[in-house]
C-alpha cells in the first residue's frame, strides 16, 4: 500500500550561523531563505549581467522601475557574467561556492567563483560633499541613540565618516550591533538614515543616501566647494581685479584675502588696510578666523563682517570697496567704507554679483558617497579552493579579478583580501544580513580555468553558464564606468607578464 510522502513541519536553514528553524511558506530571520513545501529556497534571484561592446550599458532597470516590471528576458546574445547577488553562501564553510562558471571569453575559458559572503569584519566609509561642519574628528556618529561609527579625517570639499566594523557589530551591546547592522545595510541599499553626530548640545543631525545631497539640520546641501578660500582667490582674481578694491572668500579651512594674496599682488592689486580676526599662515592665507558651523564657508558666522577687524588709515579710505563671499558662491555681500573706516552694506555691482555665480557655478553638487569595505574571510576563500592562501597570492599577482555584484573592487594591499566598493556601482538590492549580526555581500573571483586548477579550485563544480542561467535569473545591464570583469586587460597574462 502506497503511503504519501510527509513534509516536516519545519526545515533547518544552514545559510548562516543562526541556523534558523523555518514553517512552510515563511521564511528566515534574514528574510532570504524560506520553507517552499519542504524545501530550502532562496528568495532573491540570482543575477546575471550582461556586457556587450556594441550597446550603451545602463544600471539595472532602466528610469528606475519597480521589480515587478522587469519582463523576464535573460540573454539576448549579450554575454553574460554571474554575480553573487542571490547566490547564497558557502556556510558551514566545508561547501564549495553556490557558483562556479565557466564560459568561454574570446578563446579563452574563464571561470567565475560566486557566493554571498557573511561579513563580521564589514563597514562603510561615507563620503559626505559639505562645508557645513557636522562634528569634529572622532566625535562619535549615532543612529538610534546608538553608537555606530565616527568622524574622520576631512577630505577637500568634503567630511568622512567610519560607520560600522566588528566593534560596533558585535563588540557593543547586543542593540549596537543590530542597530549598526540596520544602518550599513539600509546604506549599502542606497537607504536614507538619519544620524546625528557629537555629543549633547553639540549635535548636528544628518540625512545620508547614497548618490543623494546630504540633508544637515534638516537643510538640503545643494554645493560642494569650488576650492579653499585661498584657491578661490587664486581661480577667481581676474573677475574681482578691475571691480572691487578687495575680496575676502571666507572659509572654515583657510580664508582669501585678494590684495594681500600672491595672485592679487601679480596682479598689482593695492594694499587696502584689511585686517583678519585669525592665525596668518602666508600672506592672504588665514586659519581660524571662526569656529566651525554651518554658516558662511563651513563657520559658524552669519555675518561676514564678524572677522574682520579695524582697517589700517594708513592703506584704508573712504568709498573702498569689499567683496565678501564663501567658497559656494552662495552667501556673498558688497560693502564700501564710510568716513569711519567701517564697512557698510551697499548695492552689488553685476559684475560682482556675476563673478559669485560664477563661483556657484564650478562647484559641483553635493552628494553622499558610501563605499563598502569588507574582509574575505578564510571561510569565504574555502568556498573558491581548498588551498585559501593561493587565492590571496593569485589576487595579489594579478591573475583573479575581484569583484562585488560585477563592480570592480579595490583590493587593499597588504595581507589578506580586504575590499572596497561603490554600493552606487552595483545592482540594486545587492546586500543582506544575518542576525548573528553581519551583512551578507556578494563577492566574485574570476580567472582563467588554468590557474584555477593551479590555485587548488573545486574544479569539479564547474558549470557551463549555459547551465545557470535561466527563465528565473535576474537580468541587469553592466554600469557605463565599470570593466568587464572577463576582460583580458584585467589580467597580468595578458599583458605579457
């Protein structure tokens, strides 16, 4: 007598270390393997890119559409490279990678190793384009009340931030580490989250997304600076020398004065008597002349005259003209000198005016950038060899392509795989998590089938393309500014080498 087959009433998910117990028709903790009748699935699609020189690539669904429009079409005699994003994971670390592809690519056979990486040792670095200060170097970044990263070292134009890492993830308390686990994965999704950085009545609040102006205070960001005060005075003297007898470009970081600077004395512009509340550094060069803010050039002045002082009669006169504006070209004001030596607000000339939209004019606009930086873990490189260490010298050497969702990574030197990428240059919706707690990233190894078989690979598990993609493979196109990871320019063989 026949007897039906029972399907349990919960299936053991192995994906990560949570090892989750999963009902039929519910899925996991990380929302990306579910019970399907008994069986494991992963929810996700497994993504394919296509490359093909003779078509302008474009990001994933063009103008933007929502994934329900996408019309199931794979591959139109493009070629295709698979990505991690929807590969799952190698965990328990005895498994090769879900993914080992081969295709042939202009004679030569290539093979791509793919899985979806539980990254403990993970963060973001965000780039932010401001004058604005938002915290001092090492004040700490919150979200949620939690602490999740700090400040950096600024760069020019723009304040850095260090959000996450294994500190935060799991050596806080255990709401640090989900909230920090949330944010970085809300970021590398291309998210908005609301942080606020320094600490109690030092706070500033930001708004950060990636490809999207910073929101700071609950203001939209629209300019990054053209230059420091200094340069904008050098860039600019030739607007300001036959209309104004002088120019101050205020600037958090180093403030212009046009006749004391070199260019203005090249230009034979006269003394005027001005006098600077900060630290000279070099003639028309001065440092502190405020406190950091969010006012004029990234101080914490609304009125320009603040910083300045009493003008020498010496050099000053009556009906001297001064130009003040900051390093945006957003805030500007013209003044003349009464009988007093004393700056009073008057009427612009255009040629004044023109000269700060012009300065407005060459900023470029303002936007968060967040790069994801992770560690290749030992685990993770078991899943491509059973030699890990190769793997890292066959990086090192120049003879594997890495790369993250099919964006180029960059690889840091030094021991270990330690990579970095612009979550604008991949897929969208290419992260996950796990509530260990780490992000789930994609990873791609590509090389020749040759070295390969030299590194130690799972030679074994090596699939025809052909073989993976199919009716429920998600298609992107390849973004205009990244290679083809199965270009042979790559390659140190291909170079001769």
């Amino acid at each position: 007598m026949a007897t039906e087959r029972t399907t349990p009433e919960k299936i053991r998910c192995d994906a990560c270390p949570v090892m989750c117990y999963i009902a039929d028709g519910k899925a996991g903790a990380c929302d990306r393997y579910a019970n399907h009748g008994g069986d494991l699935v992963r929810l996700d699609a497994l993504t394919i890119i296509e490359s093909a020189e003779d078509t302008r690539l474009v990001p994933f669904l063009k103008d933007g559409k929502d994934p329900e429009d996408w019309d199931g079409d794979i591959v139109q005699g493009k070629r295709p490279f698979v990505t991690a994003v929807g590969a799952g994971t190698t965990y328990p670390d005895y498994k090769p990678a879900p993914f080992i592809v081969s295709q042939d690519v202009q004679g030569v056979d290539m093979v791509t190793v793919v899985t979806e990486g539980i990254f403990s040792y993970c963060g973001v670095k965000v780039k932010i384009d401001t004058d604005r200060h938002i915290g001092h170097e090492r004040d700490v970044v919150r979200v949620d009340g939690e602490p999740v990263g700090h400040v950096m070292t600024s760069e020019y134009g723009s304040k850095m931030l260090s959000l996450g890492g294994v500190e935060h993830l799991t050596g806080g308390t255990k709401k640090e580490g989900r909230v920090t686990c949330d944010a970085l994965l809300r970021l590398c999704n291309r998210e908005a989250v609301e942080m606020v950085i320094g600490d109690e009545g030092h706070e500033t609040t930001v708004v950060v997304q990636a490809g999207k102006a910073p929101i700071i205070n609950g203001v939209e960001e629209k300019l990054m600076r053209v230059g420091c005060g200094s340069a904008t005075i050098g860039m600019f003297a030739k607007q300001w020398v036959d209309h104004v007898d002088d120019v101050v470009v205020v600037d958090d970081h180093i403030t212009g004065v046009l006749s004391e600077h070199q260019a203005g004395k090249m230009l034979d512009v006269e003394p005027t008597g001005i006098k600077i509340n900060g630290r000279r550094s070099t003639p028309g060069r001065y440092f502190q002349v405020a406190e950091p803010g969010t006012g004029w050039g990234g101080t914490d002045i609304e009125d320009p005259l603040k910083i300045l002082g009493d003008f020498n009669p010496k050099f000053a006169r009556e009906g001297m003209s001064l130009l003040m504006v900051s390093t945006t070209g957003e805030q500007y004001g013209y003044f003349e000198l009464n009988a007093e030596l004393k700056p009073q607000p008057a009427e612009i000339p255009q040629a004044l005016k023109a000269s700060a939209e012009l300065i407005a004019e060459n900023c470029e606009p303002s936007v968060c950038s967040v790069l994801f930086m992770g560690g290749a873990g030992g685990s993770l490189r078991a899943g491509v060899t059973e030699n890990p260490v190769r793997l890292t010298k066959s990086v090192k050497d120049s003879l594997t392509f890495v790369s993250c969702g099919g964006a180029e990574a960059y690889v840091w030197p030094g021991g270990g795989i330690t990579v970095m990428v612009d979550v604008m240059d991949m897929p969208t919706g290419s992260f996950g998590y796990v509530p260990t707690p780490a992000l789930v990233a994609p990873i791609e190894f590509t090389m020749r089938v040759s070295d390969y078989s030299t590194l130690g690979g799972h030679m074994n598990e090596i699939k025809p393309v052909s073989e993976v993609v199919s009716d429920e493979t998600r298609k992107v196109d390849q973004f205009e500014n990244q290679p083809d990871p199965m270009s042979s320019t790559n390659y140190r063989w291909a170079k001769g080498a």
